[in-house]
C-alpha cells in the first residue's frame, strides 16, 4: 500500500487529494468527496476508504478549493461540479474502472457529474433527499439514470433517504442518522459488497 497527496489546480482554485493505492493490482477506483461543511476525515469516508483499498481499490479523498481555501461555507453546486470534473480527469486511470462518490454534499456533486465523467459507478453515502424539514425539495432528479448508484442512508437521517429505483440501489441502516456512525462496520460491509458484485474490489 502507497499512499500521496496533490494539489491539483482547478478553474475554482487547488484542491487537495489523498491517493492510496492497494498491494497489488487495483481492480477499480474510487473518487470521494466530503459534505459541505466537513473534510474527508470523516468516520464514514475514512472507514469506507480504507476497507476499499484492503480490497484491491485505488482510492482519492478530494478536498474542494472552497475548504483548502480555509472556508467553511460550500461553493455553489455548478463550481463544486466544476472542480470535482477537473480533479477526477487529473487523478483518473484510464484502465480502470471509475467510481465516484462521496458523502451528503459530496455524493450529490458525484451523482451530479457521473454521466460526464464515465464512471462506472456511484457511492452515495448519506445522501441528502431534501434539506430537513423541507421534504417538498426534492434532489432525487440528481441520482444518475443510467449510473449504477448504492446509496447508503440512516433511517433517521434528517435529510431524508432516497426511494430506489432503476439503477439506483437504496441500503438503509437502522437507527443511523446522517453521520452514518450507528453500526459503521455493516455500512461498510453493505460498500463492499457492492464493489465486489460489480468486480471493483476483490
């Protein structure tokens, strides 16, 4: 296992990434991105990020210009998707397969941009259904069509938990609400099975 970090230039400003590759060949890669008003040091990124290397996957933390920048408020969703496109493109490997991901804010940037980018799969981690208490908001148009998508929600989760449907895959865990923490280890297991169904991970 090898693990670096970049600071790539994007047209939003440098964002930074954590690459790790796995011992031995990668069978995939996977793309996270953090939630608005947090870093990729979150339980579920970290826990989600090492299991997946564990298992054959080159994995990138990416962290969006607006939180290098030492802000806390997010960018707007078109400079997110923005600068998401043009880190993926520079970290990308074109011989394997590409997952991108991330949680809550992250996950909505990944699902956003999936078409675009080719990937071959979505990991959506708490994704946000509509801002709390506000259910008539409705971000379910932001989950690919065409993508194959695990969306992994808490049934407490205040933003709400996605309805499954096409390629979109719904995995929702009891008494979890939108940090994912309640029973962590199973959430990553749901990841990996995941992975491994679609050949990703070994």
């Amino acid at each position: 296992m090898s693990r670096f970090e970049l600071t790539l230039e994007t047209p939003r400003g440098p964002a930074a990434a954590a690459v790790t590759d796995p011992s031995g060949p990668a069978l995939g890669q996977l793309v996270l991105g953090h939630g608005a008003g947090g870093g990729v040091d979150a339980p579920d990124l970290v826990a989600v990020h090492d299991a997946a290397v564990a298992a054959g996957v080159r994995v990138a933390l990416v962290t969006q210009p607006y939180r290098v920048a030492g802000r806390r408020a997010p960018a707007p969703a078109g400079q997110l998707d923005e600068a998401w496109l043009s880190v993926v493109g520079a970290l990308r490997v074109p011989e394997l397969p590409l997952i991108v991901g991330g949680r809550s804010s992250g996950a909505r940037v990944a699902c956003r941009t999936a078409t675009t980018l080719g990937a071959a799969g979505v990991l959506a981690l708490a994704f946000p259904l509509h801002p709390p208490g506000k259910p008539e908001k409705s971000r379910a148009g932001e989950l690919p069509e065409t993508v194959p998508t695990l969306a992994v929600n808490g049934d407490r989760d205040p933003f709400g938990v996605p309805s499954p449907g096409g390629v979109v895959e719904v995995a929702v865990r009891p008494g979890a609400v939108h940090d994912l923490r309640k029973d962590l280890p199973g959430s990553v297991a749901i990841v990996l099975e995941w992975l491994r169904r679609h050949s990703w991970a070994r």
